[in-house]
C-alpha cells in the first residue's frame, strides 16, 4: 500500500509540471525570472555571486541562488535543466508532506495531503519557472518533518537537523527570519525546557552565519539581505493604491533623491553600456530602511491600512499579483480560487479533527507568515511555501469523513 502511495504522489506532481513545463519551454528563461537567476549566471561566467562581475552583492537571498549554480554549472541555462530539476524538488516535497501527513495521520491521509499540496494549480505552474519558492516549500516541508521528530524522540540531535533547515529557510527568504524561535517555542511549549530548542536555535544562527560574514568581508555590512529597497516599496505612502489596482510593488516609483543607482539599475547599466559602476549597498539599505521606518512612525494609520491589505492579500483565495506571477486564463481566474476556497474550508474542520500538537504548530507557522506580511506584504508567492500545512489540515477532515463512512458501510 504504501508503494501505491508514492507512486500515486510521484505521477500527481510530475505529470502536470511536466506538461506546464514543455507549453512554457519558450517562456521559463524570460518570463517571471527570479534575480537569483542573474547572480548564477554572473558567479558561472565570472565567478561573482552578484548582478555584475567584479562586483559582489548581497542584494538577494541566497538559496535559490545557490541552487541554480551547480544546474547552470553542469547542464548550461537551459528551460529543460531547470525545469526538470525542479520537478524534482517540487516531486521531493509531495514525499515530505506525506510523511507528515502519514505521522500526524496516517499513511492514506498522507497521500491525500501530498496530493492535495502538489496539485495546487499555482504551484504546478510556478514550480516550473525561475522563481525561489519552490525551495522554500521543500525547506519548509523538511524543517516542519524534523520538528515533529525532534519533538516526538526529544532528541537534540533532530532538533539540530531543524536549526540547520531554519537557517536555510531564512536563506531562502528572509521574511523567515524568526521562524527557528516559533519552531523553538513549539519544542518547549510540548516538551518543556531542554537543550533541544537551543540547540535549534544555536544551527540555526550558524547556518546563516558564513553568508552575513561574507556581506561584511565583499559588501561591507553584516546582513542577510542588502535589499532594504523591498521594505521601503512595501512600506510608503504610494503602496495601498498600487496594490489594490491589482499592481505590485515594483510599480512604486523611487523618491527623487534616491541614491542612483540601486545594484539592479547598475546591471541595467552594465548591459546597456559594458561599464561597472560600483553601489554602496550597505549606503542604499541604511536609505530605504530609514524612510521605511520613517513612514511607519510618521504614518500609523496608513501603515494600519497597508497591515489589512496583506493580510487580505494573503489569505485571498484567488491569485494575487506578484513580481512573478504565475499562471494564467481559466487557472488563474477559476480553478486557483475553487481550489484555494475548498481547501480552507476543509482546513477549518480539520483543525477540530487533527491532534492538537500539530495543529499548534501549523497554527504558529501560519500565524507567523501572516504577520510577516503585515510587516512587508501579502501575496500568494508569499503564502504559498507553507500552503501544505493547509493541505495536511484538510486531509485530516477527509480522514475523518472516509472513517465514518467506512464504519456506516454494512
């Protein structure tokens, strides 16, 4: 039973990646493209993990980055190479959503689980393009699994295995940047003190350490992330209008002192004319971070409003633009919505039906995205890394509801 199990997870995630992946084979290097993709370029042909060679930055997450290294490395740029390795991973997280599923559940609410978070139709089809989020589920997925055993065994060397995982997440997206102290808390609130959660914590800020060294050593300052723009562009006075004409963030237009130019303004640059001119990225986050802050004092009730707009944004069941936004026609106007509306309600009964120590913790995670995007801003792409823990809650009412109904059956 259990092989029928994977395998039927296996052709659920493959099979539609890989029929998306050959309609957009002329789309997956040029459409909804992360930056990520330009560092890994410029590090396999300069060796510069930046925008422009000779020029180090910090001015994304690493992770994603990482990840395309080897694949660009090995196999070239190549809409097969990338789209095919992340069928792998997105096929990689389906088996970790089951094997949640099958310890919090059991082995056939794991598959219905795995099932149900891989075929989100969002992420069939963002899973295929050059966007980071597909890592930041197999991330998460891993780093929910090493929880609930670390907190099952009350092992401290698990518990490790999940600072390790933490530190990656915050790698991949720094919105995560607290998420080792909600899975901490988790292992105390269940087990009580121990050196467990320390020991999460401690791999955890080691995991993140060699790269905010290496931004001090090649940038300049400690720091995850030089792109202190991103928080000012989710964080001014031009924000709420944008967003609720269905624009993005990108569409916020720089203040007129801003300090010119910004490292992807200097790519741009670099393209158009072979000349590199350096940016003080360290100079440029202290702005954007400052007028950032500066608004949220100077403005709390528009801050208020932009903090209800994300939440909204969020937990909207239909899709919500994004720099890379994914999908479109009957996916994106119809079945994304029926899809999302269907697991939420289900999710909502399976919170009353599932053992209380995981629905603690898949309500810390959710809880925690959900200010992340009050704080910076709500999207889909945002949500959507811990969507399987939405999944997993809903398989517990399917469970529920096939139980009772096998045991009515004469």
């Amino acid at each position: 039973m259990k092989r029928i199990h994977l395998w039927l997870i296996a052709v659920a995630a493959i099979a539609p990646r890989l029929a998306v992946l050959l309609h957009e084979r002329g789309r997956i290097l040029t459409a909804f493209t992360d930056k990520s993709d330009d560092f890994a370029q410029t590090f396999v042909h300069h060796g510069t993990f930046g925008f422009i060679p000779g020029e180090p930055s910090a001015y994304t997450q690493p992770l994603y980055g990482f990840f395309l290294i080897p694949i660009y490395w090995i196999f070239g740029r190549s809409w097969w190479a990338v789209g095919g390795a992340q069928i792998v991973v997105a096929t990689a997280t389906a088996f970790l959503v089951y094997a949640i599923g099958a310890r919090v559940l059991s082995r056939r609410a794991g598959a219905i689980a795995a099932i149900l978070a891989t075929l989100n139709p969002y992420l069939v089809w963002h899973d295929v393009h050059l966007n980071r989020e597909v890592l930041d589920q197999l991330v998460a997925a891993a780093l929910i699994l090493c929880t609930l055993v670390a907190a099952d065994r009350r092992s401290v060397k698990w518990a490790g295995v999940a600072g390790v995982l933490g530190g990656l997440a915050v790698l991949g997206n720094v919105r995560l940047v607290f998420i080792p102290l909600v899975v901490a808390a988790y292992l105390v609130v269940r087990n009580g003190w121990s050196w467990a959660p320390v020991a999460l914590v401690a791999l955890a800020a080691l995991t993140v350490t060699p790269w905010v060294v290496r931004n001090k050593v090649e940038v300049g300052c400690f720091a995850l992330t030089t792109d202190g723009r991103a928080l000012w562009k989710a964080n001014n006075a031009q924000t709420y209008d944008l967003l609720a004409h269905g624009k993005w963030i990108d569409d916020v237009k720089d203040p007129p002192d801003h300090p010119f130019p910004n490292p992807e303004e200097a790519r741009d640059l670099y393209r158009q004319t072979g000349k590199r001119q350096h940016v003080n990225e360290c100079a440029n986050q202290s702005y954007y971070q400052h007028k950032a802050w500066k608004f949220v004092n100077d403005h709390p009730g528009e801050k208020a409003r932009l903090a209800g707009q994300a939440v909204r944004m969020e937990w909207d069941p239909r899709t919500t633009a994004s720099a890379t936004d994914s999908g479109h026609g009957a996916i994106r106007s119809l079945a994304q919505p029926l899809y999302t509306s269907v697991l939420y309600a289900l999710a909502l009964i399976g919170i009353f039906l599932t053992a209380r120590w995981f629905v603690g913790l898949a309500l810390a995670v959710l809880a925690y995205q959900t200010l992340a995007a009050v704080v910076f801003v709500g999207a889909t792409r945002y949500r959507i890394a811990t969507d399987f823990l939405i999944a997993l809650l809903a398989a517990g009412a399917i469970e529920w509801a096939l139980t009772r109904w096998r045991h009515r059956l004469p």
